[in-house]
C-alpha cells in the first residue's frame, strides 16, 4: 500500500511512521513536511520517502495521485497561536489542506483525515457523540474558534464530497492525545506548547505553572500507542467499516481537571533524580485566561468523547492510564526504566 503522510514530521506522523516502519513492512510511505527533525532516525529505511515542500507555497498534486491512501496531518493545532495568529491557522488548516482534498477527490484517492475534539466546542453534552453532538463555538472576536471552524468546514466539505463524489474518507477526532516528541519541551514560555509539554518545560526551566483560569477544564488524554492502534486500524479499513465515518480518539477513563494534571505531573517529576529539587520548588498559580492567551481566548471547560462507535466499529478500546502514559514521556526525555517507579 502507498501511504501518504502529509505533515509525517509531527507528533502523530511520527508516531505512526514508526509504528508502520515496525510492523507493516509492505507498506511504502512518503512523508511531506518542512521540518524532519522527529523522524530523521527513520529516513534511511527503504520504505520511507521524505520531500521537504511548504504545503502553502507548493503543489503536492502529484504525490496525491501517486498514493492509495492520503493523511493530511500539517496543521497549526496550538492554541496560543489560534489567538496570535488566526489567519496563519486559516491558511494552512483550511486553504491549504482544502487544496489536498480537492486533488484526493480529482483522483479517487482515501483520505483519512485528522478532523479534532476542537469541533464540539462548548457543547454541552456530557459525552460527545460524532453523529449527533452540536458544535458550538463563541462569537468572531474569540479567535480561538478559527481552528475549530477550519476543521469543521474541512468535515463538512470532506463528508459533501462523500455523499456526492463517492469520496473515500475517515475523519477522525483526536481527544488530547499525548506522548513523547508531543510538543518542543525547550521552549517554557507560556502558551508556547500543549498543556503536558507546557507543564513539564516549567518544571524542567524552574518556571511557574500557571493554571487558566483556575484549572477546573476538564480534558481526556489519550496516550499516542493507543491512538496510533486506532489509526492503523482505520488505514487498514477491514471490510470497509471506516469508509464515510467519523471516529472520536479518545480516552474517557482519563478524564481530568488541568488542576490535577499540573499535580500529577510535579509529584511524578519528584521521582526524577534530575527534576527532584526543581519538581520540589515548583509552585503551581492561577492566572486570568486573557492575560495568558489574549483577550481572544475563550476555554473549553468539559470535553470528554463517547467511544462507543470506535469500540464497536474498529472494535479499538485504549488501555493506558494516564498515570502511565505521562511516565512514558518522562523516561523517554530521561531515558530511563519504568519499571522502578
Ligand atoms: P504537529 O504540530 O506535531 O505536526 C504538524 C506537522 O505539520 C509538523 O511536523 C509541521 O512541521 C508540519 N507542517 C506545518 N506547516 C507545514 C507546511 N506549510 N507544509 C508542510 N508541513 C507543515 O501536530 P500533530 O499533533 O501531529 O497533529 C496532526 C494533526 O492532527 C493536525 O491536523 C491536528 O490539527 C490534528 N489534531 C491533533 C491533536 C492532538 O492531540 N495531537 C488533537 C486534535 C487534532
Ligand atoms: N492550560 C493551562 N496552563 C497552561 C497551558 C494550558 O491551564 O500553561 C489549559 C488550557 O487553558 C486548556 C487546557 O489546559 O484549558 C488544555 O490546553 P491545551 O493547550 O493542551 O489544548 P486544548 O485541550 O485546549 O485544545
């Protein structure tokens, strides 16, 4: 199968990358992206093809009508930067990727595309249900929306193009999944990562951490193996269950208030010899959501996904906690064996 992984630099094209390399080797990928630094380990393996191209700048038209199968992960998925810079999130969330659709559809290609959690919004239900939950998003001068709005458009274009051009397509929602390589742990200043890279990059640079709005947000982390179990499930689409659907990734048992998770990271850093006395002094604050993202930012306070459709579908369930998964982001940074703690 020839696998096209657009944005395979990331996060996820990482994790997946890997995971492919590791145990689906008839499979050849070609990766797009501008950056290479997580995967430059994998590039010398003879089933893996890089281009640096700007998908912004460049047509990757060619490539697309060269693969069986299409995931479009570039995006800007960082909040601050939804606030500072929401026609940037507009121009490669939306135009950009909207480009790729359009050459999936001229050649008949599958499209297994990242859709977000961000699309719910501020709904209300308790769980979010992919076929029936409303998205609801807050007025234009909370820029914050335009990354949720840019996806939600992308959904609605991309499920027109089923019902109408026969378009083969997954959308799937990620819930805050969450690992190594996640976001660049350097770089402490605010807003500058998601939340667990932001948290353990303030402990590591003997920073605050600072807590939104008191912290009461409630988020469902998932960890990335069992994400990337669900996304390999959904490329090898047995029996065409994934075709036309759209799947919630998520971890409902991992539900959490940021407040606990700010906790639950510093007591698990004091068990690092090298983040024992910084995790000691780290004091965790509040802080005003305007002055922390600008004025704006407007917050999620409860997100949390129904799973049902992608256990009994994928028949997927995730099975890391929490607890575990942040411990495997810290010995991947320390490099050290979990089975102590
Ligand atoms: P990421 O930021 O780690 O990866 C995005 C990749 O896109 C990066 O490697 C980046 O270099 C690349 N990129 C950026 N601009 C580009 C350009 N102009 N041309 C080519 N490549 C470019 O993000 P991720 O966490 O891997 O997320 C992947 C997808 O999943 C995104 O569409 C994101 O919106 C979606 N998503 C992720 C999560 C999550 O929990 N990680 C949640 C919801 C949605
Ligand atoms: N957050 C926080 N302090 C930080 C960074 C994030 O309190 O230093 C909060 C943020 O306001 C949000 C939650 O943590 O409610 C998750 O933030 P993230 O950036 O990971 O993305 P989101 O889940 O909102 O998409």
């Amino acid at each position: 199968m020839k696998t096209l992984i657009v944005g395979g630099g990331g996060f996820i094209g990482a994790h997946l990358l890997e995971e492919i390399l590791r145990n689906h080797r008839n499979w050849q990928v070609t990766v797009i992206d501008i950056n290479s630094e997580k995967i430059s380990h994998l590039l010398l393996d003879k089933n893996v093809k890089f281009f640096e191209i700007d998908i912004v700048r460049n047509s990757i038209e060619d490539h697309v009508s060269d693969c069986d199968v299409m995931l479009p992960l570039a995006a800007i998925a960082s909040p601050a930067v939804y606030v500072t810079d929401p026609l940037r999130v507009f121009e490669l969330d939306f135009e950009a990727n909207l480009k790729i659709i359009k050459w999936a559809v001229k050649y008949q290609k599958r499209v297994i595309f990242p859709s977000t959690s961000e699309v719910y919004g501020m709904c209300a239900d308790e769980e979010f249900l992919e076929d029936e939950s409303n998205c609801v998003t807050g007025p234009v001068s909370k820029q914050r929306w335009i990354y949720s709005c840019s996806k939600q458009m992308l959904d609605r274009v991309i499920y027109a193009h089923g019902l109408k051009n026969n378009l083969d397509y997954t959308l799937f929602r990620p819930f805050n999944w969450i690992g190594p390589k996640l976001d660049d742990i350097s770089n402490p200043e605010s807003g500058s990562s998601r939340v667990v890279t932001q948290f353990l990059s303030n402990i590591i640079h003997g920073k605050d951490i600072k807590l939104v709005d008191g912290g009461n947000q409630i988020r469902s982390f998932t960890d990335i193996a069992d994400a990337i179990a669900a996304l390999i499930k959904i490329i090898l689409n047995e029996n065409n269950c994934a075709t036309r659907q759209i799947f919630n990734i998520g971890n409902p048992h991992n539900q959490t208030s940021i407040k606990n998770l700010a906790q639950e990271i510093v007591e698990l850093a004091k068990k690092y010899d090298q983040l024992k006395s910084l995790a000691e002094k780290t004091k965790i604050i509040e802080i005003d959501p305007n002055e922390y993202y600008g004025k704006g930012y407007q917050d999620v306070s409860c997100r949390i996904p129904s799973i049902k459709k992608a256990e009994t579908v994928l028949q997927w369930t995730p099975t890391v906690s929490l607890r575990e998964s942040l411990r495997k982001i810290m010995d991947d940074l320390f490099k050290k064996n979990a089975s102590s703690r």
